[in-house]
C-alpha cells in the first residue's frame, strides 16, 4: 500500500522521502492522511481504554472526572491530533525560514504527518494491547498498573516511550534537513524547538 511505502521511505531513505513530498503538490494531503489515520487508530484505543475502566494515571489539566476521561476524549482526540501536527509543522517551518532555510511548508506538512504516524507504532501497539487485556478481563487495568509498577514491565514501558519521542525528534530532524536545506544541528535544534512546543499542547488533552 502506498501508506506503508511513504513510512518506509521516510525512515529508510529520507531524502527520497522528501524529495518526492518537494514535487508532490499534494503533498500536504499525504501527511493529513497519515494523521488521520494515526487519530482513528488512537480513537480506537481510547475505546477500549474507555471500556476497560482505565483511569487517567497522570494528573489531568482539564476538569474531567478521572474515571471517565477516556469517554470524554474521544469527543476531542481528532481535532488535538490536527492541531498538533499543524502546530509542529508550522513551528519548525518558521523557525527553519528564520535561520535559512528554503523549503515549503507543504513538504513539511506532509513529512511530519508521516513521522507522527511512524512514531506513533512505538506506542500505539502497547495501547491496543493494554486496551485488549482491560477490556475483556484478561489483566484488569487495576492489576496492570500494580505489574507495570515495577520489574523489567516497567523498563518495558519507559523503554517504548523513550522509542516514541526520540523517533519523533530523529524523523522531524530529517524533514527538517531535507526539506529546508538546513545543517544536521540546525534542523536537530529545530526538531526539538517544535516537537516539544506541540507536545505540550498534546499532553494537555491527551492523557
């Protein structure tokens, strides 16, 4: 499928990845699919999430009852994921154009869809099978979170979210340098300027 063909290009031969995306004038649809595909699969998470009693592990910045936010966010996971992507984009973008960089947003736009979507496996296969063990009684979400706790299960689980952010900031990095010319330490710093500026509008909602 072309999907799967754009994610392997992008990690395997980035500059191919994003040369195509240059000369592509859709290539701002390229990386929306990719997001929205990311979205539906989060959305279905959350479901099983919502249905497995999983409650929010973390404090949660907006007031919503705890034991129900994964009800709650699938009103509002869709549209954070937009905005995030669109925020990441035109963050590095700007930054990129004000230390010399010449690409166009387009090519950005896409190339970060792609690598959210990439990113995002890291975590998304865990939050498929978590959801799966909660929600049918396999490993209730209470004695998941006691195992996870502790032992190599916890290594296990910080060892995916390490894997999730640094692909992020290593994927943006090559957008960044492919599609705006820019050094490999210019397009890192800028990588980082915007994917931490987009996480913090993430994890505000997304928990």
């Amino acid at each position: 499928m072309a999907i799967f063909k754009e994610q392997l290009q992008l990690v395997f031969s980035p500059r191919t990845a994003i040369t195509e995306l240059a000369s592509n004038p859709r290539a701002a649809f390229v990386g929306c699919k990719h997001i929205l595909i990311l979205a539906v699969l989060y959305e279905l998470a959350f479901v099983l999430w919502a249905l497995g009693d999983a409650t929010v592990t973390m404090p949660a910045f907006l007031k919503i009852p705890e034991d129900r936010y994964y009800f709650y966010e699938l009103i509002f996971a869709i549209p954070v994921f937009f905005v995030v992507w669109i925020v990441a984009s035109g963050t590095a973008y700007l930054f990129s154009r004000a230390i010399g960089g010449n690409g166009s947003y387009d090519t950005m736009l896409g190339g970060f869809g792609i690598a959210a979507l990439v990113s995002a496996y890291f975590t998304l296969i865990p939050d498929f099978i978590q959801g799966v063990l909660w929600t049918t009684g396999w490993v209730p979400f209470a004695e998941y979170q006691e195992a996870t706790s502790r032992g190599p299960l916890l290594v296990l689980l910080w060892g995916y979210i390490v894997a999730y952010n640094v692909s992020h900031l290593v994927l943006y990095t090559v957008t960044i340098r492919y599609s705006q010319n820019l050094g490999i330490s210019k397009s890192a710093i800028v990588a980082i300027i915007s994917y931490f500026t987009s996480v913090g509008i993430f994890i505000t909602f997304i928990r």
